[in-house]
C-alpha cells in the first residue's frame, strides 16, 4: 500500500516520507474509521472530493 517516499519542503534538512494513495485507504469507498492511541476518526471523501478528518 505504500508507494515511494517523497520529498518534502521545510525549514530544516529534507525529510522523506511515505506516500499512500488515498484510494488504497478507502477501498472503494468513501468513509473509513481509522484508530490512533484508543481515539476513533473519521475520515471521508466529500462530494467535492476533498478529505475531512473527523473525531
């Protein structure tokens, strides 16, 4: 699911991070639930096709 590490502009030395097509996140769907440290969020696809994060 991850693909190449990308880098990333900021003040200090050049960080690599790894990418993930959203697509692959949401599996066709549009809402997924995603568990960080005992919190629940919501992540979805809006209409206009941009991602809002929820808790």
């Amino acid at each position: 699911m991850l693909q190449n590490a990308v880098a990333v502009p900021s003040a200090g030395p050049a960080l690599s991070l790894p990418v993930v097509e959203s697509a692959g996140l949401m599996a066709g769907g549009r809402e997924i639930v995603i568990q960080h440290a005992g919190q629940s969020y919501r992540l979805r696809v809006t209409r206009a096709n941009k991602l809002i994060l929820t808790k």
